[in-house]
C-alpha cells in the first residue's frame, strides 16, 4: 500500500525541468543549441517576468507573438561563455512539441575552445525545484551537467587532442 501511494505522489507530482543540448558543428563553424521547455512552465515564467498574470503564451494579445516572448526569455536566462568570453547567441526559432517548445539557437564562428560555461536560470524563478540538463557534444562523447537554482552556472573544460 505504500508503494502504491508513493509512486501515486510521484506520477501526480510535476516535474520542473528543461534540458538543452549543445552541438558543435565542425562543418559551419559554430554552436548548435536546442532547448526544451515545457510550455506550461514557461508561460508561468514569462508571465512573472513581465507582470502580466492573464497572458496567453501560445495566442498572445496586444500585437505580441509566442517566438518573440520566449526569445526574449529566453536569451535573458540562458548564457554560453567559451573560454571565459561572453559568446552572441542568434535565436533561430522554436517549435511547439506538446507538452513542450523547442528552442533552436545558435553561436556562429566558432572555431575552438577549451572551456564551455553555461548559465540557464530558465524556469528557475518561479520553481524551486527547477533542474537544467545541459548535454555538450564537442570533441568527443557527450558531457553532461545539472543546474539547479543554487547553481544555475557550470563549466565544462575539454582536453586538447
């Protein structure tokens, strides 16, 4: 019987998490960036922020558009540095995979480096259980870390080949 109120809790339970996964393309040179978000969350986000509690994500009002709201978010709350230089992220697009939106972003102009940090706060000031998975392909097998509201920050260093 407990067993069964237990995995009732967590099924019932929501589930705060986004995960990210950053590819470099040796081909154009550059950062490959995709993000998934669920919707839901996001909205909830993107309302605090803007303070307006009503809005509609996915049929906003007042000449706003779904891509517009969640690029500005979400190139406000998600960051890459490599080797310790802020890098200019170009919002490409999204696509809406229910219960989610994937984000495409990209870093042009990439030739190497030798450290990745991420910063992704997504989601994190209205959740506090919020977790961040970030993949980074780059050189070898896929390395991975977990953000947390603590922690919304990490690094990876790769080693010279």
């Amino acid at each position: 019987m407990i067993s069964f109120l237990y995995t009732l809790y967590f099924l019932l339970h929501p589930i705060h998490i986004s995960v990210s996964e950053i590819n470099y393309s040796e081909k154009d040179k550059a950062l490959q960036i995709t993000s998934r978000i669920f919707i839901d969350d996001l909205e909830l986000a993107i309302r605090v922020q803007r303070n307006e509690p009503e809005l509609d994500l996915i049929e906003p009002n007042n000449g706003l558009t779904t891509e517009k709201l969640v690029s500005e978010y979400v190139l406000k709350h998600f960051a890459v540095k490599l080797d310790g230089k802020l890098q200019k992220m170009n919002f490409l697009g999204m696509e809406r995979e229910d219960p989610a939106l994937i984000c495409y972003i990209e870093i042009e102009n990439v030739k190497k480096f030798k450290t990745i940090e991420v910063r992704n706060d997504i989601i994190m000031e209205t959740h506090e259980d919020q977790s961040s998975i970030v993949h980074i392909t780059y050189k070898g097998p896929v390395k991975s870390m977990r953000l947390l509201k603590s922690n919304p920050v990490g690094s990876i260093t790769f080693e010279e080949k």
